[in-house]
C-alpha cells in the first residue's frame, strides 16, 4: 500500500513532470521508482535504455552486467571468418549511463529475493527493486556432451563472442591445408537458429581464400536445415562446391579433446578444429527466482508484460525466454521484447493497463560469404484470445537470393541495432 | 523571467492534465509501435546510418511509402514483408509519430 502511494507519487503526475522537463527531478526526487535489469546484452541493455527514454528519466534504471563490454554476437562469424575485427564487433555501455543516466554495475547476481524484492551482488551490494528484469541470455548445458566441460579451450563453442570467437579464428586460421573443420549443432531451440550454417559459410569462405583444399563439416543434431535452408543449399552449391559436407540427425554423444574427435550415434568424426555448439538453457541467473523452466530450461512468461508467471514484479525476456510460436532466439528479438516490456513496466508502476496489443518483428540477416548476405524476416502481433505473440499470417519471408545488397544492408542494420541498444 | 517559465509550466501542466489518460494511452501506443523499427532506422528513426532516417518525414510521405510497400506496388528486399504485418492503421500511427520528431541531421 505504502508502494503504491510511492508509485503515484513518483509517476502518478505523469503530465505535470513532462511539462516541467527542467525540474522533473524536484517532484520525484522523494522516492523514483527503481527498476533493476540483469544483464546487458541486447534484451538487457535495450530495456535498460528505454526505460529511462519512455519515463524521461523519472524511472531510476540500474543495469547489472558482469562484463565491462558489450561484445556482439551477431557479426561475430565474420570475425571467425577473417573478414572483421573483434574491436568492430565489440561496444562500450558508456551510452546507457551518459546519454541516459542508467547505473552501471559491472558484477554479478548471487541471490534473489523476490519477497524482499532485493538482488545481491557478488560485490556486496544489495539493489531494492519495484521491479525487477531479467535478460541473462543462455547458458550452455556442457554436461550433456561426454567429454566436453572444462576443453573449450581446444573445443571452442565461440557461441557467446568474445575470447572464444578469437579462439575459433585463430585455430582456423592454424589449420592445416586440406584439413577438416566441423561444426556440431544441438538440437532446436539454440540461439540463433541460422548462425550455424552462417559460420559454416563464412568458414568456407575464409577456406577459399586460404585453405581451398579443406572441409567443412556441418554435423547437425537435427533433422534439417534450421533456418534458410533453401538458401544456404544454393549458395553451398555454387559457391563452396564439394567444400561444405552437411549431414543430419547426427546428434552428439561425447567428445575426446584431446584427439579432437567427436563420437556421434552413427559414426565417428576427428576433426582438425572441432567447433561444438553446446545444448542451451536459460541463463543461470534466471534459477535464483525459483521459476519453473519449461522443458527445464527456458522460463515461461507472459507476453503480454513479459512477466513471470506467477512472480509478481519479474519480467524476463530474450533467449532465456520460452518464445512464443515462431519467435525466434536473437538478439534482434531479444530488443524488440525489451520495449514491449520496457513499456508494461512503466503502464505498472503508474498503476496503467499495459498496452493490449504489442507487436514485435524479426530481421535476422546472414552472410553465406564475405560480399553476400540473405534475410529472414517475421512480424508478430499479441493475440488476446491465444494470450501470446502469433506471426502476422501473410508477413515476413526470405530473400530471394543472397546478394552484395543485403551484405550492405546487414552491415547497417548490425549499426543501427547497436546503436538503439547502446546508444 | 524564472518565475514567468515556472508560470506557463504550470498552466501548461494544468491544460495536459485533463485529457492525459486516453490521449497517454495512444501516444504510448504509437512510441511502442514506432520502436519497432528503431533496430534497422534507429531510435525514434534517427539512422545510424544505411538505413533511412524516418524521424521529421512528412505523415503522408512515409504512410504513401509504407501503403505502396504494403501492397506490393513499391519493390523492396525487406520491406514489403514487414509492412504487411502491420493493419493500415498502424502504418497510420507510425507515420503520424515519426513526423512528429525532430528531423534528423544527416538526413
């Protein structure tokens, strides 16, 4: 109750703080509600932003992230590739605390206490939340795969860029000619349903140029292509002929690090750099609320204001979210649902209705060489009667063909999705 | 001079007090639908860049655009599956909304 007067205090005059933009601060400096989002990836740090954007600045915002930078994961297979930096791929959070005025707090989350409402940090630090968000990405569930835990030094995943998207190049770029370079891929959902064949690609690509007699590998656990199969077939086929060998329903069992060789169900392969992709989960963090995990592994909301269910003032989005029918893992998504919540969050704590109908859309583009990118596209619309996001029927699709265009526009897109995360 | 801003603050606090609660509703609408293309032409449709700055386009410039790519009459690579997933009164509100920023510099 007390909260609640807080809240219309702090929020309650909405339109009297917006038309004095000079001394909104006088009103609300009694007590500004208090909004703690974990993790500063592009769900995290997007929602961080737009929280403090949409409340002018009448929402006090802090952002707890363990790392010091923000390091992309989309574009990171042309860093694997030799095509980009680590430095182009690899962005500061200045932006959110300078332009925006959002706390940073570079630590890590130990405890949740969602009755006290307060997250503890490895540091010490206790944060009070009205309400909290977390975004923690994935985990990687290593224990599934024999062998693997504790050798992603020489079985790099790089499916979290960073130290391991250098690794990976690096061990490509030592590769012996004519050598072998296979990529495990876990069953679905996985972040980035695409990124696989993508890394695929530009491996080949980097191989062209400087291993032409090498192979590529694509193991897959699944039964298929994930994403763009038609046009990952037709771009292999002209440009990488007998280079990239793709075959299905090879699901991992274990791994010998040592020799580098992957025992499959139906055969074994030993690779010259051996690239597995981990089973994922939610990120860890998301176990210290005490959520049920669907599957044991992703954590139910509702779409509507991202909330956990039954977990009043939780909302979890990005990766780490069970998605709704055709939403996709991505960091583009991951965005997208930051501002449906970073929205519901400010409707709540204004004691507001959250909007009924939110909308939300994908673009995922993927290069399949160093001059040539294709896309995959989807709009979704908040369905009252199903109570979660569905695909707008009729909207969305795939590029024709991969072309130099789009690698144009899949640079500038990689930009501005930056930039409207960080900037 | 202070005490004249403080003035025309409070009348104008006064004047949008009244009607706030639909008239917030709908502009928060149309924010959260604009925001949607802010990953490809950046916040509020300022472009970083490569992309088309929307922020200060004319309401019936953009919304021709977006109808014609809607229908399929104007080409597009990207464009026309997005805009077909938003009902025309959607491409209305977010026409309506970009116009209402201030133009971009690099536009």
């Amino acid at each position: 109750m007390i909260d609640r007067r807080h809240f219309l205090t702090a929020l309650g005059a909405t339109t009297a703080a917006a038309a004095l933009p000079g001394c909104a601060s006088l009103g609300a400096s009694a007590r500004k509600a208090h909004v703690v989002v974990v993790g500063g990836g592009f769900g995290g740090a997007s929602a961080a932003k737009y929280l403090r954007l949409w409340s002018d600045g009448r929402v006090r915002v802090t952002l707890v992230e363990r790392n010091a930078r923000f390091i992309s994961c989309p574009m990171s297979n042309l860093v694997i590739g030799g095509l980009q930096s680590m430095a182009h791929i690899t962005h500061d959070y200045a932006g959110l605390r300078d332009r925006h005025g959002v706390r940073l707090v570079h630590d890590s989350v130990t405890a949740i206490d969602t009755v006290a409402r307060e997250v503890r940090l490895a540091g010490g630090e206790r944060l009070h939340y009205d309400r909290l968000l977390l975004s923690p990405g994935i985990d990687f569930m290593t224990e599934a795969v024999e062998g693997l835990a504790g050798h992603e030094d020489r079985i790099p995943h790089a499916w979290k860029a960073g130290e391991q998207t250098l690794l990976l190049h690096r061990q490509l770029a030592a590769m012996p000619e004519g050598g072998v370079f296979a990529i495990h891929i876990p069953k679905a959902p996985f972040r980035c349903p695409p990124g696989p064949y993508e890394r695929a690609s530009l491996v080949a690509d980097y191989c062209l140029r400087h291993k032409p007699r090498a192979k590529v590998l694509v193991l897959d656990a699944n039964a298929d292509i994930q994403s763009k199969k038609g046009l990952f077939l037709a771009a292999w086929k002209a440009r990488y002929p007998n280079m990239i060998e793709y075959r299905p329903n090879n699901q991992l069992l274990s791994v010998d690090a040592a020799t580098r060789t992957a025992r499959l169900e139906f055969e074994d392969v030993k690779a010259d750099v051996l690239n597995v992709i981990p089973p994922q989960r939610a990120g860890r963090v998301a176990d210290l609320i005490g959520s049920h995990l669907a599957n044991g592994r992703w954590v139910p909301v509702n779409w509507l204001t991202t909330e956990v269910a039954d977990m009043p003032n939780v909302h979890v989005i990005g990766d780490a979210a069970l998605p709704a029918p055709r939403m996709p893992k991505s960091g583009h998504m991951a965005n997208q649902q930051a501002k449906v919540a970073a929205a519901a969050i400010l409707q709540m704590l204004a004691d507001q209705p959250p909007n009924p109908a939110p909308m939300v859309m994908n673009t995922c583009y993927s290069f399949v060489g160093s001059d040539s990118a294709m896309h995959v596209a989807s709009v979704h619309r908040f369905d009252a009667a199903e109570n979660t996001f569905l695909p707008v029927e009729g909207a969305g699709g795939l590029s024709a063909v991969a072309s130099p265009a789009e690698a144009a526009a899949a640079q500038a897109w990689a930009r501005n999705i930056w930039a409207d995360t960080l900037g | 001079m202070l005490k004249r801003i403080w003035i025309l603050s409070l009348a104008g606090m006064w004047a949008a007090a009244a009607p706030a609660h639909a008239q917030g509703m709908a502009d928060t609408t149309a924010r959260s639908l604009a925001a949607t293309c802010a990953n490809c032409h950046g916040t509020n449709g300022h472009s970083a860049g490569g992309t088309e700055s929307l922020a200060g386009v004319p309401r019936d410039t953009l919304l021709r655009k977006l109808e014609a790519f809607r229908s399929g009459e104007k080409p597009a690579t990207i464009m026309h599956q997005i805009a077909r997933g938003y009902t025309p009164e959607q491409l209305a509100q977010i026409a309506t909304y970009f116009a209402a920023q201030r133009p971009s510099a690099r536009n």
